[in-house]
C-alpha cells in the first residue's frame, strides 16, 4: 500500500483529508453524548485517534524519503549535466582548435598557392613582353617586306596598265574595223533580204490572186450546180405529188395553191399546211394533200446539203 502512495502522493494527501473528516464527526458526536456512553465509547476513539496518528507519523516518514531520494536524484542529475557540460566544452575547445588549425593550413596554402599564381603570373608577363617583342620584331620585318613588296608590285602594275592599255587600243582598232565591215556586211544581207522578201511577197500576193480567182470560179460553178440540183429536187417533188394528184370530180377551175410541206429524215411527211389558194374548195385542197402524203417518201435531194425540212411550192395540175 505504501508503494501505491508513492507513485500517487495525491491519493495520500486525500486519504489523510478523509480521516481527519472522520475524526473531527467522531469528535463532534462524542462530546453531544452522555457520560455513560463516554465511559463505554473512550477506548474505542482513542485506539483509533493512535492507528490515525501512527499512520500519520507513517505518512511523514514516507514523505521524507521520497524527498530524500528526490535530492539525491535531482543532485545526481545535476552532477551528470555538469560532467555533460564539461566534455561539451571540452569537445567544442577541440573542435574550435581543430577548425582553427584546419583554417591555418588553409591559409597557409592559399597563401602558398597565391604566391605560386603570381609566381606563374609574372613569368607569363615576361613571356609574354618577350612574345610581343619578338612579334613586333617579326612585324617590323615583315612591314619592310610588305613595303618593298608592295613597291615592286605597284611598278609591275603600272607596266602591266600600260602594256594592258596599249592592248586595249589595238583591240579596240581591230574591233572598230571589223564592226565596220560586219556593218557593211550587214547592210549588203538585208538589201539582199529586203529584195528577197519583196520577190515572195510579189510572188504571194499572185499566188493569192489566183486562189481567189480559182475559188470564186469554183464558188460559182459550185452554187450553179447546187440551184440546178435544188431546181430539179423541187421539180422531182412536185412531178411526184402531182402523179399521185387525182382530180376531184366536179372540178371545173383548177386554181394555183401554195403548199407547206414539213418533212422529216428520209422523206417522212410531218404536216401538209396551204398559203394562198384562190378560189379553192376544200375538197380541192384535200386532193392535194392527199396526193402528198401518197408521194411519201419525197425524193431526196442530189446533194444533202440541199435537204429543206420546211418545202414551198406552187402546186399547178395544168
């Protein structure tokens, strides 16, 4: 029970509230009571009043411990801590030691190495002012060279232009007189061509003349053909509506009639229509029609150029 305390001083000091609570009503009762029952109830109270004090003196003698152990562990932490302090400081003296020995070094090398870079730096500055002397000498040299050379080429190029002057002068001579004889020459071609272009152009000219001539001939020989073959189309129409023409009986005046015939490819009658038809009777103009369908084919033309698909003509038995 003692070890429960310990961990929960709490649950001590409350349990010591308790029974003082306890004691105090207990007092408080036994003063309210008689004589008797004072007499009877006095041992009882006082061997609890002692158990009450004894656990009380208990109580203090646990809670002195625990604080005894509570220095001796807070002073043995604090002991710890400093012994931790002091190898932290030891360590970091070493460490600061360490980095300042390790910073000399550095400096030394850089310092080492600095020196050595300008060491370096000064010998390719008198390499260098040696290198740029040497090369102005080999341009002052060369310039000399350049000079002379120059010269030489200046007195060759004034040889050369006048020689190239000279060569151009006698060119231009020779070219002067041949393109005065390619002029000449020329000229005499195109006279010539001009003469010649004349004789085609004559010769054209008659020839277009006679092909004019020969085709209007031909034109004209040609159109009288085609009139004589269309004259005789019409005529081989006519002669066959006209045989196949019966005359209406009665008919004492046969008058003229203009017929309208539409044909058709081959021949084919389309329509038989009339124009002027003086003093005609329809039974008259029914015989010609008639006779036209019965003349069916209708001749065909001795040319097919002459073809009409629309016929006129003037229909006269007599």
């Amino acid at each position: 029970m003692l070890s429960v305390f310990r961990k929960h001083p709490a649950a001590l000091l409350i349990s010591l509230a308790l029974h003082a609570l306890i004691i105090g009503l207990m007092v408080v009762n036994l003063s309210s009571v008689d004589k008797l029952q004072d007499i009877k109830v006095g041992p009882v109270a006082k061997t609890v009043q002692a158990e009450v004090v004894d656990q009380q003196q208990l109580d203090a003698k646990e809670k002195q411990k625990q604080l005894e152990e509570k220095r001796k562990r807070e002073a043995e932490k604090k002991k710890k801590d400093l012994e931790a302090k002091k190898l932290a400081d030891k360590k970091k003296k070493e460490a600061e030691k360490k980095r300042k020995d390790e910073d000399k070094k550095k400096a030394e090398l850089k310092r080492k190495k600095e020196a050595e870079q300008k060491r370096k730096q000064e010998a390719e500055r008198k390499a260098k002012e040696k290198r740029k002397a040497e090369e102005q000498r080999k341009a002052d040299v060369a310039k000399a060279a350049e000079e002379k050379r120059k010269a030489e080429e200046a007195r060759l190029a004034e040889e050369k232009r006048k020689a190239e002057e000279k060569r151009k002068a006698e060119e231009a001579r020779i070219a002067e007189e041949k393109r005065k004889a390619e002029e000449a020459r020329k000229q005499e071609e195109e006279r010539k061509r001009k003469q010649a272009e004349e004789r085609r152009l004559a010769e054209e000219e008659q020839k277009r003349k006679e092909a004019e001539l020969k085709a209007k001939l031909l034109a004209e020989e040609n159109q009288r053909r085609l009139n004589s073959l269309q004259e005789a189309y019409k005529l081989a129409i006519f002669q066959k509506v006209k045989r196949n023409w019966i005359r209406p009986a009665g008919s004492e005046k046969i008058p003229e009639c203009w017929v309208r015939v539409l044909q058709g490819p081959g021949g084919i009658i389309l329509d038989v229509t009339f124009g002027t038809c003086n003093g005609s009777t329809t039974t008259y103009r029914a015989s010609i029609e008639n006779a036209v369908y019965k003349a069916e084919p209708l001749p065909k033309p001795g040319d097919p150029s002459l073809f009409e698909r629309e016929l006129n003509f003037n229909f006269r038995p007599e």
